[in-house]
C-alpha cells in the first residue's frame, strides 16, 4: 500500500488524500463547558457575563469603526416540566435568563462592508447539570482577521475562566455543533450527558485549542509539564487551576503529527475506546487509537497506519462540525 509520511512515523493510505481539501472556512468558534447548571437562578449572573464580555470583545469585528449598530435577534427555548418546551423572542438577553430556559441564542447580523458576524449561545444540558457556552465568528473572505479573532476568542475564555471553574473548552476553526457532544464523543459513540458528567475524570476531546478542567491538569504534572511534552505552542494557565492548550501558531497547521502529539500528551486523562468512523464527519483531527491501550511513548517511532491514523477531510458544514 502506498502512504503519505507526516513525519514521526505516522502514515496515511494514499487512497485516504484528498488532492484538492476543502478550504478552511472563515470561521472562529469557542466552546467552554460549566457544571452546576441546576437553577438559572444561580447561574444568571455568569450568562449575563458571558453575553457582555462577548460584546465587549468581539462586537467590534461585527462593527467595524464608523459602522451602524449591528440588528440584534435574540431567540430562546424553554423547556418546561410540563407539556411541549417554546420558543420566543425576548427583547434582550437578559430577558431569555428565565428558570426553563433550554437553549438562548443571539446573532448580530453583517450589515456593513467588511463586518463579520457573531453568534452567541447558551445551552443546557443533562437534566441541567451542565452549561455549554458557544462563541462563534464568521468573516467569510477576510481571513486576515484570524489572528485578531482567535486573540480575543482566547482572552474571553481566560475572562470567564476567572469566574467559572471550567469543565473543558475547545476553539475550532469552523462552526461548533449546538448539541453538546464533542468530536471525540462522536468517534467513541459517547452519550454527551455521561461524557460532560465524567469530564472532571476524563478531557472530552482534544482539538487545535483544547481547556483542561483543573483536576486533569494536576494528573498531568501541571502546566509545566504540559509545556515540557512538547505538544502545544502555547500552554496558557487559566484562573482556578485550568489551562488552555494551543497545539499549534495557525488552525490550519493542526492535522497529522501535531493532532498525534496532542493525543499523546493527553492521552493518560482521554476516555477509553477505539474511535470508529461514522459518514459525513470530517475525523482528521482524531487520532484511531484506544488511548489506554497504546503505549503513547512508542507513538514517536513508527506506528502502523491502521493503528493511528489521520482520515481525510469531509466537507465541514455536514455531520457533527457544521456551518449553524
């Protein structure tokens, strides 16, 4: 069989290449998971923060200087105890922070040249347990904004990380699905609910910005460690004993060795089982290895191509990573 070497011995099939990949879309997304969702009341005051610290860094991409105020929708699910959940439009955010509420969402629209546009989320999950924050923007044709994206992206997790004791987090260069499972989750057929409920024993993925909840961090030596592995480009500790985890400078340079590395600094806190493909979803940055069976040192020499694997990309606004 012919193969493609990405260097460290990892290999792909050849018939696995795309010869014309699909161009990286002119996206931005983050994602940070909280526990202890129970009662809104209690968690109203970080969802207000999560909506105003959003505005406060990343408006100014969806209104260029000199601009007019972006249009605003707001839309809300609530879920009731009772009978079928609705749907409604409240005025403003703080409006949609009701006990039922499900799922809260708000989008400012591009409405001048070279604006972009954000897209804010709020989902609740597992009985309430838990709290999935999602930030994403788009900037289709100005990817010149990325670094600038990316910066601010990062310093709203490190603000939030001041006062939420994160359970994970990950940055994509795409469109985050609004259900709750991560990548990993699909690979592994994880139930979202158990993987979020087991998310302090185990990180529930590993992607080109990963947030390690603090109890992982410990098991992994801290972040010191976690710089010495080589890994990550940047490790950057958060507030309350988390750390943010960049593998590499650019988005698009994390595939092929730089996701292997990524696994194998992580590997001794990710979840047991053997990833399976399933159509439609673009599992290039996961590595097809059951992460307590290989003996990760071994992973810097050669590895069979059908043990850890890069698969090809799909196009990204099909399966579970796609445009909202």
């Amino acid at each position: 069989m012919n193969v493609n070497d990405y260097g460290g011995g990892l290999t792909m099939p050849s018939w696995m290449q795309v010869d014309e990949p699909e161009p990286e879309p002119d996206l931005a997304t983050l994602v940070l998971y909280v526990d202890g969702a129970g009662h809104v009341s209690h968690i109203a005051p970080l969802l207000q923060l999560w909506h105003d610290e959003a505005c406060r860094l990343l408006l100014p991409f969806a209104q260029p200087a000199g601009a007019p105020e972006p249009t605003t929708s707001f839309t809300a699910f609530d879920e009731r105890a009772v009978g079928r959940g609705r749907r409604r439009r409240p005025p403003r955010w703080a409006d949609g922070l009701t006990e039922e509420l499900g799922q809260l969402s708000a989008h400012w629209y591009d409405v001048a040249p070279g604006a972009a546009e954000l897209d804010l989320h709020v989902t609740r999950f597992g009985g309430g347990r838990h709290l999935k924050l999602q930030a994403s923007v788009g900037f289709a044709q100005r990817s010149h904004l990325v670094p600038r994206v990316v910066s601010a992206l990062i310093e709203l997790a490190r603000r939030m990380a001041e006062v939420a004791d994160l359970a994970y987090g990950e940055m994509l260069r795409s469109a985050g699905n609004p259900a709750p499972a991560t990548l990993l989750d699909a690979a592994l057929r994880r139930d979202p609910d158990e993987s979020a409920d087991a998310s302090r024993c185990f990180v529930r993925g590993y992607e080109w910005v990963t947030v390690c909840p603090k109890e992982l961090t410990c098991r992994l030596g801290g972040a010191d460690a976690l710089r010495a592995s080589g890994a990550f480009a940047e490790v950057l500790p958060l507030s309350r004993g988390a750390v943010l985890l960049r593998a590499t400078e650019r988005p698009e340079d994390y595939r092929g060795e730089r996701v292997a590395a990524v696994f194998r600094a992580l590997a001794p806190v990710l979840p047991a089982g053997q990833p399976r493909q399933l159509p439609e979803h673009d599992f290039s940055r996961v590595v097809f290895a059951d992460a307590h069976q290989v003996d990760t040192p071994t992973l810097t020499g050669s590895v069979p191509d059908q043990t850890v694997r890069a698969v090809a990309s799909v196009p990204v606004d099909q399966g579970l990573v796609h445009t909202l």
